[in-house]
C-alpha cells in the first residue's frame, strides 16, 4: 500500500510579534513544522498564509483584515493615501487637505487642530443691513456713499461682489430670494406717514438691473416688521402706527400683487415672522404693558382674529430670528438662542452669552450645530465687541467654541458644507464687509 505524507506548514503567533506603534514587528520564535492553527483572516502574524506577518509603517500599526494585510493609524493620522506601504501620511491636526477627516479639505484655508478656519474670499465695499442665500450664493444689500444696492458673491469665490440692483435710493430693511428674483423692503419713510409709503421691490437676480417701481405699494412696513418669501407668497407684517399698534400679517402671491389678510388684530408689533409647511409663525410685541406678546401660529391660508398662541415660550422673552430646522423652531430670545418642538413642547434653551451684557446678533443652525454672533457692550463707545461661536446642538453647554474672524461679525449664514460669516471692518475710506467662508 502506498502511503501519502502531509506537509506541515509553520505558523505564527501574534504574540511572537515585538515592536511599537512606530517600529518594524520582528519573529521572536517559531515552531518548524507545527500544525498552522491561527485564524489566517485577522491574525497579523500569520495574515493569508501561515507566517505572513503585517509590518507597522510610519505613524501605523499592522492589522490584517479578510486575509490581507493594512495599517490601523496612530491617533491623530490618517491613511488618505489608501496605501498600506505608506503609512498613515497625513497628520489630521494641520493638513489642510485632509482636516480632522482623510478628505476633508479647507478649501485653500488653514486646518487648526483638526478644525477648518475662516478664509476670507470676498468684500462688499459698504455697510451690509441684510442678507440672504440660494444655493450657490450670498446676497446682501448695502450702502456705500450714501447710495443703496444689492449686491451678490458667489459662494465658490469663482466670482467676486457683483451688483445686482443699483439705484436704490432708500433704506433696505429686508432681503429674499427666488429661483429668478430678488425681493426687498422699503420701510414707511415716516413711522406716522398717512397713508403709508412703505413699500415690497423686486427685480431679477441674474440681471444687473436699477430698482423698478414697488412691485406692491403703500405699506406700512417699518423696520422692525417682517417680511418673507415663502410658498410662493410674499408674507409681510404692518402695523397702524397708533400709540398701542395693533397689527396685520397678509400674504400676496409672487405671480401677481393682489394682497390677503392672514391674521390681524395682534397687539404690538410683528418684528419675527417663519413659514413652515403651510403654517405661519410670528412673534407679537404686546401692547405697552406687555399684553398680547408671545409667539403665534396660523395656517397661511388665513385664521384672520383667532391666532393660535404657541405654548412653552417664557412670557418674558423677546424673540426675534426666527427659523426652521426638522421638527424644531428656533429662535433668538434675549441673550440667548432657544429652540422648541413645533407644537410648543420642549422648549430648551441652547446657548447664552456669556455674560449679562451681551446679545445675540445673528445665528444659524443646521441639523448637528449652531452658530452665533454675540455682542458685548463695553460701555464706553466703540467699546461693544462681536465674537463668533459655534457649538453642538446636543451639547452647546459643554462644546462652545469661539470661532477667531478679523473685523466684527456681523451675519452668518449656513448651507450643507460651509458656514458664512459677513463682518464689519473700518477703513480709512470708510466701512467694509468682508465675508468668509468655513468649510464645517
């Protein structure tokens, strides 16, 4: 009879391997011609076939996974190469190209412990009182010499501050945008002007056009009342100008300039106004002894007296920023940003200034995070200073970090990939804008 004889092969132990993080594994021992028992999927020994060892690489260490060798990174490196025999290369503290992430790059700015910092890509050559966004980019309206304009900067820094509307020859109290257009308010020259004289513009936003005529006349529109566009209406709140004002929301569709009251008879003023599916949200002032103020809702197709008082609001707060974000309102309230369920339960506030001489300038929030402009007032003038934060939403309380911006922060806007902070510089020629781009 024919006998077979079987060949053994050697086979390694993990812990036969010696050597840091940082160094080369070397065989400590090795039994010739024993039975290879390891799992050739995952032990770095003994990776594929018996005594394939997985070596470490520079700022790595040898792992095997399904068989074939890789390198787990040392903290604060990353493989971005996607190449085992390299290492983990990137450092993920500083590289700009590969911040806090292997692929998350600055966009030409600098990468600070893992954090991408504000790159300045363009200046709006005046004062900016409001802006807006689309997706691609910022608009904002301003003042220089005493002359008004809208102006736009693409987002990408492809093209720098671009005029849109010119001849503008009145104060801009509020900004939006369409798909195509571009609308803004003028508030009542007088706050006792009869009849009123404030007014709704439009033009495109493409074309480089001089202000038309009021799109819809004859309002009462003051500064501190709102306007949005949303729904394919322009939604915007006047009040009768008395002593004890009492006011009206009305809505007026985009493809014509016939107006609709939505609710009226609201004391005080209207100065924070939201619409979000089909509902509208607005804060009332309340009349001088403070009744009638709170947060409101209403269908937008129109509650006219009967205004729905949201519940959970502090009856102290003065809200003002209104925005949406999912399931949540969120809102400025004094010295602090808050946010609650839409139906008015969970009410919760999420980050304050830090002391009680401060006040929230601007905010914005995407699902994970807020952003806010705080000001301080030092008490002297041009003693007030703006500061930049940013936090968790989840963990504002814990997380507040201070974003580091030249010049005083003025606006900040947010979209899927970037924040955007418009800040205030003084030149010897006068005020400036210059906007930065945060790639989050």
């Amino acid at each position: 009879m024919l006998a077979m004889v079987l060949a053994v092969s050697a086979c390694l132990s993990s812990a036969n391997l010696t050597g840091g993080n940082d160094e080369a594994p070397s065989i400590v021992s090795g039994e010739a011609g024993a039975a290879c028992t390891a799992d050739l999927q995952a032990d770095v020994g003994n990776c594929g076939a018996c005594g394939k060892v997985c070596a470490n690489q520079a700022n790595a260490y040898g792992v095997c996974k399904a068989g074939a060798c890789a390198v787990g990174c040392n903290t604060g490196f990353g493989d971005c190469d996607g190449k085992p025999e390299t290492g983990c290369e990137a450092m993920l503290a500083t590289d700009s190209n590969h911040c806090g992430a292997c692929g998350k790059s600055c966009g030409g700015a600098r990468c600070v412990a893992g954090q991408c910092q504000p790159l300045a890509f363009g200046e709006v050559p005046g004062y900016v009182s409001a802006v807006t966004q689309d997706a691609t980019a910022i608009y904002y309206a301003f003042s220089a010499g005493g002359n008004y304009a809208i102006g736009r900067l693409a987002k990408s820094g492809a093209t720098g501050h671009t005029e849109v509307v010119t001849g503008i020859v009145d104060g801009i109290a509020s900004l939006a945008v369409t798909d195509t257009e571009v609308y803004w308010t003028r508030a009542s020259v007088s706050p006792t002007a009869m009849p009123p004289d404030g007014a709704i513009r439009r033009a495109s936003k493409t074309t480089p056009s001089v202000a038309d005529a009021p799109w819809i006349g004859a309002l009462a529109l003051g500064y501190s009342d709102a306007t949005v566009i949303a729904d394919g209406s322009a939604f915007y709140a006047q009040s009768d100008r008395a002593a004890s004002p009492l006011s009206t929301l009305s809505r007026a569709a985009l493809t014509g300039t016939t107006s609709v009251v939505v609710a009226q008879g609201l004391k005080g003023t209207i100065n924070t106004l939201g619409v979000d599916g089909g509902i509208a949200y607005y804060y009332a002032s309340g009349d001088n002894t403070g009744v009638g103020r709170g947060l409101y809702r209403c269908p937008t197709s129109g509650c006219g007296s009967a205004s729905v008082l949201v519940p959970g609001v502090p009856a102290n707060s003065y809200l003002s920023l209104l925005s949406f974000n999912g399931p949540h309102v969120y809102f400025s309230t004094n010295r602090a940003v808050a946010r609650m369920k839409k139906d008015g339960t969970e009410y919760g506030v999420l980050a304050t200034t830090e002391n009680n001489y401060g006040s929230v300038v601007a905010y914005a929030a995407d699902t994970t995070r807020l952003y806010w402009i705080e000001r301080m007032f030092g008490g002297g003038p041009g003693a007030d200073v703006n500061s930049m934060f940013t936090c968790p939403i989840a963990s504002c309380k814990d997380g507040r970090q201070q974003v580091l911006v030249s010049g005083a922060p003025r606006y900040v806007l947010v979209d899927d990939t970037a924040f955007y902070i418009l800040a205030q510089t003084n030149t010897g020629a006068g005020t400036a804008t210059t906007v930065l781009r945060v790639v989050k």
